[in-house]
C-alpha cells in the first residue's frame, strides 16, 4: 500500500467509530431530510415503500436491489425504519 491509501483506510476507520458513538439516534431517520416531522417521515415512507413494489427489473437492478429484497422492503409497515 501506498502512503496515501494508508490515510484514507485511517480516516474511514475513524468515521466508522464516530458513526458507531451516534447509536441508533440517527437510524429512523438516515435517509430522510432532516426537517421531516414524525409523520412526515411515516409518510415518506409509506409511498416510497408502495413504489418499491412497482419498480421493473432494470430499475431495480439500477438501484442495486433484486425482486425479493425490494419486496421485503416493500412490505415492511411504514413506522418501522
């Protein structure tokens, strides 16, 4: 390895503990704008998950999921993260 790649492997070694101390504080949120009420983000979900369901193939592949993990996704109730 290169010098280079040695700071990189530490600085990202360094983010994953830091993301490690947040907890789970930040889990029912990760992907949502952070302005987002509680029920905004039931909201949210709840669409975005029915869309999961109606995705072809070539997007799914598109956004690196297959049928079964979309589908489990998909059906997952939309107050849990």
């Amino acid at each position: 390895m290169n010098g280079l790649s040695d700071v990189r492997l530490t600085l990202h070694s360094q983010e994953l503990v830091a993301g490690q101390d947040k907890g789970l504080r930040n889990t029912m949120s990760r992907n949502a704008p952070a302005h987002l009420s509680r029920w905004d983000l039931f909201w949210l979900r709840l669409h975005t998950r029915k869309a999961l369901l109606t995705l072809t193939p070539e997007q799914l592949r598109d956004i690196g999921l297959d049928r079964e993990q979309a589908r489990e996704e998909g059906l997952k109730p939309f107050w849990r993260g």
